[in-house]
C-alpha cells in the first residue's frame, strides 16, 4: 500500500487594504485569510463595504510586496456599483444604533460634546 502525502499548498497573494476612518486615523482593513483575494476586494470596493487609501499585494512566494491601488480602484469603477443585500443593510443599521446608544451613554456625550 503506498503512503500518501497532502501536496504542498502555494500561499496565494494576500491584499492589505488601509482605510482611513478621518479623526479617528487609518487602519488596515481586516479580511479573512480564506477569502482574500482581489475579486474580493474589488467587490468590497464597489460594495462601498471599504473606502481604501492604499492597497498593498503581499507574494509570499515571490517575497515582494506592490502598491496595486490605483489599479483595483481603476477596476472596480469599471463595474457597475452593487447594491447591499438586505440583510446587509439591517445589520448596517443594528450597528449603528447599537454604537448610537453607546456613544449616548458616555459621561461626555457623543463624541465628547
């Protein structure tokens, strides 16, 4: 009976997507692992789900890292806009005013008002 072995996996490029949230500053947007790719990332674009800064393409294999911004921004506008799912935007909304509350609760008011 012969020993099977699981074939090496080839890690597949990852995108790093800064966002910048204004007063609050920038921060990576985070994805998950499974799910990066720049299909992904250009859908979340058009989604409106991230507004992003820079976009950086990270090959592990290669060891190099590129600024692909101008070009995912570039194609993602070539495609029509999509509209939010329903359930998405019920939760947009959950959110809000779950952070909406939060933000009443604080001794200073919202946003230290």
């Amino acid at each position: 009976m012969p020993a099977y072995s699981k074939p090496e996996s080839k890690p597949a490029p990852l995108f790093f997507a800064e966002c910048s949230y204004g007063r609050l500053g920038r921060e990576f947007q985070a994805t998950d692992r499974d799910t990066n790719s720049r299909v992904e990332i250009v859908r979340q674009i058009r989604s409106g789900a991230i507004d992003p800064v820079k976009i950086l393409l990270v090959d592990e294999q290669a060891g190099t890292v590129t600024d692909v911004t101008q070009e995912l921004l570039t194609e993602a506008a070539e495609q029509a806009r999509e509209v939010p799912e329903l359930e998405d935007l019920r939760q947009r909304r959950v959110d809000l005013a779950r952070d909406r509350r939060r933000d009443y609760l604080k001794d200073e008011g919202v946003f230290g008002w």
